[in-house]
C-alpha cells in the first residue's frame, strides 16, 4: 500500500509540471499564454458539456479521463502547436519515450492502463477518441476567436490552413461545433485578409 | 439546437475566467500561484489516481465531474484560502449567487443537473462529495510540502489548525493519504517552528 501510494503520489507531483507547459494560443480575454493544465481542465469542461453533440456512440467518463491524461506527455515533450513546424516522426519518438516514463511512475496495472487510454487516444480510431480529439482541436479555435483572432496572424494561418488542420478533425466527431463555428471564423479570415 | 449550443458555448466561455482566479497555494516549484483552472484539472487527476483509497464506496466519474465544476463560481466569488479570514456566511451567499448566474447559462435541464452536483459537493454528505472534498483539500497540502512550506508561514498555520481545517477532511474519504503525508507534514512544523 505505502509502495502504491508513494509511486501515485510521484506521479501527481510530476504531473505538476504540465501547469508550466505553455501552449500556442491564449487565455479568451488575450491576457496571457494558455498552459497545458488549465487547458486540460477546460477540455474536460468542454466535453462534459458538450457530449451531446457527438455523431458516435461516446462513453463520455472514458472521454473525460483521456483528456485528463493527453498532454501529460508535453512534459517531457513540450506543446507543439497545430500550425507550427515540427517534424511528426521526431515528434512521435519523443512522446513515446514521455509516455513511458511518465506513465511508468505509477503501480504497474494503473501505468498500462493510462498508457493503453493515451494510446487510444493517440491513434484517434475509437469513438471516444475521435471525440476528444475534436474536443481538443475546437476549444483552441474559440479561444482565438474570443481574443480577436488569438496567434492566427502570428502563425499566418488561412482559412484553408483552418479548415484542413483544424476543421476536418472538429467535424470527425462533432459536426454541429464546426457549423456554429463556421461564420465567425469566415468573418474572421474575410476581416483579417493579408 | 442552435440556440441550446449557444448556451453551452456561453457557458464555456465565461469558464475560461477560472484560470484568471489565483489560489492561496503555489505551483509545486514555488515559482507562481496556481490558478483555480489548473488546479481543478491536478484534482480530477488526483481523484483518478487515487480512487482505491476511499474508504467509502464511489462512483468515480461522479466524482471527477464534482472536480471538474467545484471551483466555477470562484468566477464571481473568488477564491477562499482554507486559513484566510471570512465570514462563511457571507461567503455562502455570494457563491449561491455565483452558482445561480454561472449555471444559469446553461440550457435549462443541464443547469439544473450542473448545479446539483456542485450542491451535493458543497453539501459532503454523500459518499462521492466526501471524497472529493478530501482530493480537493490533500492536493494544497502536498503543493505545500512539495515547495518547502509553500504558503503555510505566510497564513502562520500551526500543525494543529492543519490538522483541524484539512487533515480531518482529508481522513474522513480517504484517511491513507492524511497517513502518507503525516510524517512529513510533523518534519516540517518541527524544523520551521514559530
């Protein structure tokens, strides 16, 4: 039991560290850089409010904890925003070796089971995990548009550039949030022209 | 539909205030204040790791959902360290209001079941709130001990009224934890004694 609760409780003190992650975009109000915990916190808001609106058969509790877990491995690996350049095969070597050793502090039969959610979630198959995935792609997307246009001018983002890194994965899972989404972000691009 | 996910992306967007709230304790490293965003995302992974310590039987994702919307009505209310000074009288009328306005954005039947859960949290009567109300109060403590006494001097906390305001908290879900972090907590109060 002391074992257990030790290798727990080393883990939720590493997991700290997630709260120093900075991310690509904002806080809504432009104040600040959003951090990978408080992001976390939000997405899991995001999908309990919004499970309904999923067009598959969700299991919402698995999608709560897979976005509880997701970017524990930005720890390790840092955030790498969607518009960014990075190279996704370096990328995918990086956070495997972050999902091993983070997810390998805790009692073995709880590691293989985080890890297997992570992986599931990684892979973006499941119903559950293509949901979160288009949970985690929207909220972003809000944010920019709440602050103005957020880091899509910094990242010279199009609207196409949207639509297919972004759009395509919303739509996967969730349709609807793309489509209440859809006039602000072309009022956006049609204002904010370069 | 359209208007119920307005409601819902109402909702979300006011949530983001949450991150803007700071709480009385720091990040692990001491190098900042956590936020009330952050820290509802470290405590609905806390639950999720430490779930097999409650005494008592729970629902799990109850719980993590409990976590998730704990803190929203910090938006209004700010937060309330634990050893700070005010009046729980006052401060629970300010939060019902803050309960009544921020659920309220809700589409109805969804705010009616987000405001009973923070209701049954705020009550700890059930099995579930007892629990999270320990992972809400063992996650400071930790932070606390974590970055040297954190911010334990500046409210001059004494071991005892620890033991008071949190550890019985703490004890009556999930005493094992209180157990795991009782020799550290006596080291410290004995090597920075007033």
């Amino acid at each position: 039991m002391t074992n257990r609760l030790s290798a727990q409780m080393a883990f939720l003190v590493e997991a700290d560290r997630l709260k120093t992650v900075l991310r690509g975009t904002t806080l809504n109000d432009g104040s600040r850089r959003e951090n990978s915990g408080e992001h976390s916190w939000h997405i899991a808001l995001y999908a309990m409010v919004l499970a309904e609106h999923s067009t598959r058969p969700i299991n919402i509790d698995r999608v709560i904890k897979m976005l509880l877990i997701h970017d524990l491995v930005e720890i390790d690996a840092g955030d790498n925003p969607i518009h960014g350049d990075h190279d996704p095969a370096e990328m995918e070597t990086i956070e495997q070796a972050a999902a091993d050793r983070l997810f390998g502090l805790l009692p073995t039969e709880q590691a293989r089971d985080f890890r297997a959610l992570w992986d599931e979630f990684e892979a973006a198959e499941t119903d559950d995990a293509v949901f979160a995935k288009s949970i985690d792609r929207v909220q972003p997307v809000v944010a920019n548009l709440e602050s103005g246009g957020g880091t899509w001018p910094a990242y010279n983002v199009t609207q196409q550039q949207l639509e297919t890194r972004v759009g395509v994965k919303v739509r996967r899972g969730a349709p609807a949030l793309w489509d209440h989404l859809s006039g602000r972000i072309a009022d956006w691009f049609k204002s904010n022209a370069i």
